[in-house]
C-alpha cells in the first residue's frame, strides 16, 4: 500500500476528535495529517498534537476559511506530501472493516474511491432521506482533479471513481442548536454563490422549492422510515434551502 496523507479541516473540533485516539493509529497506511485550521480557540490543535509519533506527523497550518470550503481543501492539497489522499472531516469516523480496507488496498491511478456514509443525527443512525445515495470521494490521487464548490464541495476528477461499499459514519449533529449555526453559515454561503452566478429567484420558488426538497427527502428517498430524527432532518434542509432562497432574495435588492 501506497503511503497515505489524511486530509482535515477545523474549527473547534476538539468533542469529535476526542473519539480519533481510539481507531487513528489503526490505519497502517496513514504516515501524515495535514490540518487547515480556521481559528480554532478550544483544545483542537492540542488534541491533534497529541495523535503524533514516530510514524504519523501531524502538519498544521492556519488559514482562514473566508467561506470557501474547496479554496480550503485545495491548500491543504498542496500541503500533502503523499499522492494519496485520505479526506475526512472531524466528525466522520471509518468503520473497523473500512480501516481493514484501506489497509490491504493497493490503489490504481487513474481511480477515485467512494464510500457509503450513514449520518448520526441526534443520537441515531440515519439510513434513508438524505444519507440514502451519499456516496462521496473521499480517497483519492491528489494528481487527478481538485475540489469544487464553495460550500457542499465536491472532488471533480475524470478519473474512473470506485464504490468502495465500505462505510463512514457521519456524525454530523448531536444538538438542533449546532445544526441550526452550520444551516446558517451553508445558506450565506450558497445564496453568495448562486448571486455571484447570476442567478435569481421569485416568490414561488421561494415557497415551492422548499416543499419539493421535503417532499424529495421524506417520501420520495424514504426519510419516513427512519422516524422523528428523519423528520427533523428532513424538514431542517428544506428550511435550508428555504433560506438559500431568502438571502438571494435579499442579496438581489441591495
């Protein structure tokens, strides 16, 4: 196996990555973590400090996120000494079979891998809705493309991608009052982007587009099958994408 660079980025991460001691050395592959710190003033990069040793070096570098996620990912690209790289967010945590894959896998050039990632989401694991198709690149040849997309990025490559069938588990919200915060920011982020682009919006896709997104997560990808959390959730990003629409809106009269 090729040597592996871990890709992270943070902002007052340090409750998620109190659960990285117990499964980060397990990835034999894994000689490096690069970190793109946005400011954090809580224990994150004392934690991360404490992950070093004599086969894992912990590199970080402080960089503001200006509201750009891809700009951020994209810098710590060229931060990564190794080829291949791992990208992971504080609050994703690889499965033990997912850490046994990537142990034995001998990675192709030319290929990206994808993995199955469930969302924790208050407490429970989410299978439907949202999570039902999410999929991402998350290992890949840092040589064979480059992140895209302000908010919500995506790794754009043409290389041929790989399901890997192997899961992470996202733990993306343990309260609403955090996952309210990261709505918030995303929809700035989005409604700059779309305004940026030229686009525009009206009243009833100010009203509508929220309906159908529900409608999409809740009945259409099955999100009523995984109970009120898939409710909430369910109705969460159809707010979000209610104040996408908004702050376009507003953008537009200023």
């Amino acid at each position: 196996m090729s040597k592996v660079s871990l890709l992270l980025l943070t902002k007052n991460e340090q409750e998620n990555l109190k659960e990285w001691g117990n499964w980060i050395h397990k990835i034999n592959c894994l000689n490096e973590i690069v970190v793109i710190d946005d400011g954090s003033d809580d224990d994150t990069l004392k934690i991360l400090k404490s992950f070093s040793s004599s086969t894992l070096s912990i590199n970080i570098f402080k960089r503001k996120l200006d509201n750009n996620f891809s700009n951020q990912r994209n810098f710590g690209i060229s931060k990564c000494k190794n080829d291949w790289i791992l990208f992971l967010d504080a609050d994703e945590i690889p499965t033990l079979d997912t850490i046994n894959y990537l142990n034995k896998l001998s990675p192709l050039k030319g290929h990206n891998y994808s993995f199955k990632r469930n969302i924790i989401y208050l407490g429970h694991q989410l299978s439907h809705g949202q999570c039902l198709h999410d999929r991402p690149i998350k290992f890949f040849n840092k040589n064979e493309g480059k992140f895209i997309g302000p908010v919500h990025e995506v790794w754009q490559s043409t290389s041929t991608t790989i399901n890997s069938h192997q899961i992470i588990n996202h733990h993306s919200i343990k309260n609403l009052n955090s996952f309210l915060i990261k709505i918030n920011l995303y929809s700035d982020i989005r409604a700059k982007e779309l305004f940026d682009q030229k686009k525009k919006t009206n009243l009833w896709e100010i009203i509508f587009y929220p309906k159908f997104k529900f409608i999409d997560l809740h009945i259409l990808k099955l999100g009523f099958l995984d109970g009120i959390p898939g409710l909430i959730l369910s109705l969460s990003l159809s707010f979000n994408s209610f104040l996408v629409r908004s702050k376009l809106w507003h953008l537009s009269q200023k």
